[in-house]
C-alpha cells in the first residue's frame, strides 16, 4: 500500500495532533518493499508532554479506532507504573505510549513520541536506514551509502543483525 493511502486511512479517524509515517515502513518502500506494517509517529503539543496526559489521549483515540470496527491494542504505556526505571536510548526513553490499530488488513502502530517534533524524534531511530519519515507527501530522508548507528541507541544483537540484513539485500538488489 501507498505512503499516502495509509495516511488517507489515518483521517477517517480523529487523530488531532500532527503525526507522519516514519522508519521501517518508510525505509521498506524506498527499497521497493511492501512494508509489514507502518510506524506512525504523533506528536502531541508540550501541555500533553506526560504519561497521563499522552495515556489518555491514546485511549481516547482507541475508542475511535474501535467505533469504525479496528482491532486496537495499547502495547506499551512507559512510566506508568511507580518505580518504573527508564534506560536512556530504549523505546521506553524515547515515547510515552504505543498503540496498534489493525483495519482494513492494514497494521498501524501509533507511536506517541516525548520528542517535540518529527525531525527531533528520527535522529533518535537505531541507525541512518531507519531515520527517514514521510512529511507533507514527500519522503524525508534516503538509502545511505553505508549503515551507520545510533550510539545512543540501546539496542539488541538481534535487532542489529535484523537491519544489516535489510541493507545487506538492499545492497544486493541495486548494486
């Protein structure tokens, strides 16, 4: 499906706060492959810049999602439980809660970022081949040359060999 189809079927809900298509999904169609799913990345202004606030807005846009008949789960909400110690560089550092919406055999999955806008939110992504976003109908960013990663960004041996792969084919496929 096309970038711009997913966002077509983002506005048939009430998502109010500026969102774009971001990463993996980006990342998969500039290298001219079907994307499993499509990374949507919200930001919410800064009054609702904390777990509560960004918890609730998530399950007010769940019941949307679940009124025009989507299978909804609310995967990961950080910091909401007391005690809760947050690493620098996770997934948890970096947003305040996710959501997956699955509609029209499409999986979303809505990102709630604690950045304060988009082009702040990717340079936190894993590696250069994931820090693109579709913005406005135009994609923001491009294949890099060679892959290079985030050092801040704490991340698996798995997920690591999982990205080389990505380029590794890519590589392969075009040169």
């Amino acid at each position: 499906m096309k970038l711009a189809n997913v966002l077509g079927l983002i506005s048939m809900s009430e998502l109010d706060f500026p969102h774009y298509l971001a990463g993996g999904c980006v990342r998969d169609t500039l290298m001219g492959v079907e994307p499993k799913d499509y990374d949507v990345v919200v930001v919410l202004p800064s009054y609702m810049q904390d777990y509560r606030m960004s918890f609730s807005e998530v399950e007010r846009y769940a019941r949307d999602w679940r009124e025009l008949g989507a299978a909804v789960t609310v995967y990961e909400a950080y910091g909401l439980s007391d005690g809760v110690s947050i690493e620098p560089g996770t997934f948890s550092d970096r947003l305040w809660c996710c959501l997956k919406v699955e509609f029209m055999g499409i999986t979303m999955d809505f990102l709630y970022t604690k950045s304060p806008d988009i082009e702040t939110h990717i340079k936190r992504h894993d590696c250069n081949l994931n820090q693109v976003y579709f913005k406005d109908g135009v994609i923001v960013g491009s294949i890099p040359d060679s892959l290079e990663w985030n050092p801040d960004a704490v991340l698996t041996q798995e997920r690591k060999d999982y990205i080389q792969g990505k380029f590794d084919e890519y590589i392969k496929r075009t040169r």
